[in-house]
C-alpha cells in the first residue's frame, strides 16, 4: 500500500488482518491523493488538514520528498486541540500525536512511515511492517506485477488488498502465480462525534478521540475479507 498520513480506520483493518504489510516508499507522490493529507472534525463539519511538502519535481518518489521548512508541528497540535478538546479519549490521543508530530526527519515517507508504526502500537497492532524498497526484486516493475514480484519474493501464499484495488488486479493472475488473491472491504460503523450527525469514514484521530481502546479492537475487526 501507499503510504497515508493518518489515514482512516480501513487502513489498519488492512494491516491488522495480514501478517507482514508493506508500505511503498520508492512509489511516485501523487497530487491531490492522501498521502500527506486527511479529515478531521470541526464544528460538525469535515475538514481537510495536511503536511505541508516543500516544492519540487512532480516526478519524485515519495520518499525523495521532504516536509517544507515552514511547517509547524505546534500549529497542527492547536488545531487538533481546538477541534477535539471536549472528546473523552482526547488526552491519550494527544499525547499520540504529540509523539506523531516530535518526529525530526523532513522527510515524507520517513515521517508518514514513523506515524503508522506510532499508531500500530498505540492501538495494538503488532503485524510486521515493511518498506518495499528493502525487498529485493526489480523495482522498476509496476503495479500488478510488481506486487506479485513482492508476494513471490516474501513466499506469500495470500496477499490481501482494499476493496479499492478490485478493478487493479486479477485472482486468475495471482492463482497462476499460486497466491491467493483476496480483497478486505470495511463494514459500514458509526460512534458518537459531540452532537453532530456521524461524518464516516475520517481520520484515525476521530476514532481514536472517541472510542476506548478496547472498542477500537472491536471496529478493527469491523471487515469482511473475501
């Protein structure tokens, strides 16, 4: 998978459901995706908040990006305080982000890459987590042929992707490569924003400001993997 910057829920069902996940640094950084970008809460509205990237070639991997010098881990700390101060799990959440956000490199993947290790542990997930570049085969291959290079490299018998790659890969492929194709799709799931009519599907941070641990184990499990 790419990497996300506190992406939503589905993104750790996917990691908690396997037992090795990769994460792509040596990927092309797309504009306008989620790779430094997310929602959060405010006001009952859903509002966008992101890294700022310091300008560059639009043809860099993500891991040749880096945060820009004018980024403010304080400001960003202010706006999570201001938008889920009242929440009643909010002073272990942020005491979360304040370690997110204390990490010194300015580089994106590096960053991105701490953050998701930071939140496996905070919520308890202990899946291994791997950079892609460190797995050796032919890293010039693209897309369904480089993920296969990457199940035959690690002997994977199974690799599971979201729901969104359905219309990326073929089972028939993967079952002549002998690895089991299987797509994992996130339950529809609600919990109590303040008083706000639900808003789904937003960063990690709302469901972690909202919920205990113990029920965020539950939403984890809140998939279907077919």
């Amino acid at each position: 998978m790419q990497p996300y910057f506190l992406p939503y829920i589905g993104y750790f069902q996917l990691i908690d459901a396997v037992d090795q996940f990769v994460v792509y640094d040596n990927i092309k950084y797309t504009k306008k995706g989620w790779i430094n970008r997310n929602r959060m809460l405010v006001n009952g509205m859903d509002v966008i908040f992101s890294l700022p990237l310091k300008k560059d070639s639009d043809y860099l991997d993500v891991v040749q990006r880096q945060l820009a010098s004018d980024f403010s881990r304080d400001a960003m700390l202010r706006k999570f305080k201001n938008a889920y101060a009242p929440a009643p799990y909010f002073d272990s959440t942020f005491q979360l982000l304040e370690q997110i956000l204390d990490c010194e490199t300015k580089n994106l993947f590096e960053f991105i890459y701490n953050s998701i290790g930071l939140v496996c542990g905070h919520i308890g997930i202990t899946t291994t987590i791997r950079k892609s570049s460190t797995i050796e085969i032919d890293h010039d291959l693209k897309s369904q042929a480089k993920v296969l290079a990457i199940c035959s490299a690690m002997g994977a018998e199974t690799y599971i992707n979201a729901s969104g790659g359905v219309g990326l890969y073929s089972r028939d492929v993967f079952k002549v490569s002998g690895v089991e194709l299987r797509f994992l799709t996130s339950n529809p799931m609600s919990y109590l924003q303040f008083d706000c009519d639900f808003i789904p599907w937003l960063s990690i941070i709302d469901v972690l400001m909202f919920n205990s641990l113990p029920v965020i184990a539950t939403l984890l499990k809140n998939c279907t993997t077919q």
